[in-house]
C-alpha cells in the first residue's frame, strides 16, 4: 500500500451553545485523503490547546500517516522534552483520532476493525450535561425527559458550595437529599453516576459514600484529588460504592499508580485528553487483569470524541458504559455531514471506513469561538444552600 505523508493539520474551534467551545482538527494527507479529530478542553483553555495543536504541525507534517506510535513517541520526546500534561495530550489526542479516521478511510474499513475487531454489536451510553436547571425541581424534571429519551443511566453532580477539601453539614445534607428525590423520581432501575470533582477530603468522602449508599447508586466518581492517589484509595477502602477515577489523570504512567495502589474499581480516561485510540486501548488492557473495567469519559463533542469512543468501546472487553454530553446536541446535529447514531441509551457501531463521521465545515465556521463570561465557582456555588439551587457546573 502506497505511503501517505501528512500534509496540512487545520483546527476549528465551536460555540456549541453551552459550556464551553470544543475544538475539532483536521488532518489531511498529501493525496487528498482527511480524517476528523478533537481536542479536550475546559473553559477558558480552548485557544491554548488550539495554539499547542498548531505548534505541533511542525512536528508531524511530512511524517507517514500510517506511523500513529512513532509519531506520538517523536512528539514526546522532542515537543514535550519527555514530559507530558493535559494540554500537549489533548492537542496530541485530536491528531491522533484524525490519523486513525484517515487509516480506516484508506484501508476501507471501520477504526474498531482495525484495532482487533468488535466485542459488541453496539454500545452504551450515559446522559451528562442534562442537569443545568436553576432548582432540584427544575433538574428532576430534565432528568425524566432524559429517562424519556431511553438512556438508563445518567450522571451528576449534587454537591452545592465551593470546590474545597470540606464540606458544609448543609451542603452535604442539601446533596444527599437531591439525590433522594431523583431516585424516587426515575425509580429503582435508573443507574445513578455521582460526580463529585475532587472536593472532599477523605474524611468528608467516606461519610458522604456511606450515606449515599442506601440510593443504590452506581459510582461515586472523584471524591477526592487525583493527584495523591492514596487518598482514593482510602475512600474505596471504606465505600462499598464503586470508586471511579480517570477524569484528571492523562498519561499512562498515572493510570499505572491508580491500578498499583488499588485506588478505583473503574477507570474512565478520555480518549481526547490521554493520547487518543492507542493510549485509551492501552489503559484498558493494563486495566484489565487487574480486573477493573473502562467507562470512558467523554466531555466532548457527539461526533469526533463520541465515534472515537464508541470504537474503542466496541473492541474492549472490559468495557462498562460511555459518557455523551446531551447538551451538545443540537449544535453537532447542526454541523453533521454523518455521525454516530444513538438510540435508547445505545450508541449504533458505524460500518463506514474511518470513524464513520464528518462535518460540513461551511457550517462548523458559522459557529465560531465565543468567550465564555466567567464567574468564580465560589462565588456562584454558595447561593446554592441559600436558594435551593442545584449545581450547573462544567466538566464531566
């Protein structure tokens, strides 16, 4: 098979019309072939890892499309000096998708082929980015229309007031009664997935697992700091609630201390903030006979991070479930030219070459990048006890 040498990377950034903008990249070969990657980004970081994908191109133009390893292998070693962090791994995470999608363009066939083949004939998906109403009620409600849509399962975060190492008896008793009344509102047999972006310490995080327990809930994702895996491992050791962690750590060699130190039950990397399909496949088999299962983390867009996921989910075989961001929605419909199809909480494996996606650009440029007003997360997080206000907080 005829080489191809990488060409030209493009990038544009999205207003999806929530949250944040998302950041999708665009590879292309010297022979015309071109293949769909994204970026993971937080708010207010969307141009920096933007800026970071550019400063790489010099890196990976005129190298062989089809040397996906050694290409990441040259751009940590020479970009990042052998050191990596969330930001030179997600810029690297969206070029190495859209190598991937031009691999299975080329070859004629899906990416999870080309990985092994599938384990499943579909895969299942998660709700996030449904709880943004202003009242318990009002996220109740959202909740039911997610239900009504025919996922299974939904994630949240319940925990009102500040992100910090403590917690308010108030705060604690408002979220434990949130999550009450969402159980009592989508039933017994509607998954819970508790997110609680590393507040507490460990202290804090075991109580509060201990009286989430009687909701039967799922997992209880991230009580604590990443960064000390100990303190994890402390909760998990006390918690009879599966511990999830993944979210915050981005290289292999940190998902490495979090299977040796026995931290989490279920790992969720994100396949746009890790190193891409090669590294997510990566973690899963390291995760594996250590008998802890993969639910990918996906704060990103319904078309690349979604298919890259999904292909990858397909081809695991300690695979759990995947996360899709709801809220982002109308916009990727809107710029769609084929994406990922999701029925009932089910995502539809493609059978086309490559990812099975792609994007009217003419239409990706009419939402182009919006600044985001920021507003400290202290400030807007203690209302909340004062006013019955459930959290509206960004990241998965």
């Amino acid at each position: 098979m005829k080489d191809m040498k990488i060409a030209r990377i493009e990038t544009f950034l999205l207003d999806p019309g929530s949250g944040k903008n998302l950041l999708f990249c665009r590879v292309e070969t010297d022979d015309g072939l071109y293949g769909w990657g994204e970026a993971y980004v937080t708010r207010g970081k969307e141009r920096m890892i933007e800026s970071c994908i550019k400063s790489m191109a010099e890196y990976v133009v005129g190298r062989s499309a089809f040397s996906i390893r050694h290409t990441g292998q040259v751009l940590f070693d020479e970009f990042g000096i052998r050191r990596v962090s969330m930001e030179l791994l997600a810029a690297w995470s969206a070029i190495e998708i859209a190598l991937w999608d031009i691999l299975g363009k080329r070859t004629g066939q899906p990416v999870y082929n080309l990985l092994g083949g599938r384990s499943r004939e579909r895969v299942r998906v998660y709700a996030n980015g449904w709880s943004l109403g202003k009242t318990v009620d009002d996220n109740i409600a959202r909740a039911l229309k997610v239900k009504e849509m025919g996922f299974t399962a939904a994630k949240f975060d319940p925990f009102p007031g500040p992100w910090r190492s403590f917690v308010d008896p108030k705060d604690e008793d408002f979220a434990i009664d949130f999550v009450r009344r969402l159980r009592q509102a989508v039933g017994p047999e509607f998954e819970l997935l508790i997110e609680a972006h590393r507040r507490f310490a460990p202290s804090h995080a075991i109580r509060i697992g201990q009286r989430l327990t009687e909701f039967n809930i799922t997992w209880y994702e991230e009580p604590c700091l990443a960064d000390n895996i100990e303190l994890l491992a402390e909760v998990r050791r006390a918690v009879p609630i599966p511990i999830v962690s993944g979210e915050t750590l981005y290289s292999k060699e940190q998902f490495f201390h979090c299977l040796e130190r026995r931290a989490a039950d279920i790992l969720n990397p994100d396949i746009c903030a890790c190193g891409g399909i090669t590294a997510l496949m990566d973690i899963a088999a390291m995760a594996q006979p250590q008998a802890v299962v993969i639910a990918p983390h996906n704060y990103n867009s319904l078309l690349m991070g979604l298919a890259a996921t999904v292909h990858v989910c397909a081809v695991i075989p300690n695979f759990r479930i995947a996360e899709c961001f709801i809220n982002f929605e109308e916009a990727c419909a809107d710029i769609a030219a084929a994406r990922i199809k999701i029925e009932d909480g089910w995502a539809e494996l493609p059978t086309g070459p490559g990812l099975g996606i792609d994007i009217d650009v003419e239409r990706l440029r009419r939402r182009p990048y919006r600044e985001f007003a920021h507003r400290p997360l202290t400030e807007a997080a203690e209302e909340y006890p004062r006013k019955g206000y459930a959290p509206a907080l960004s990241g998965g």
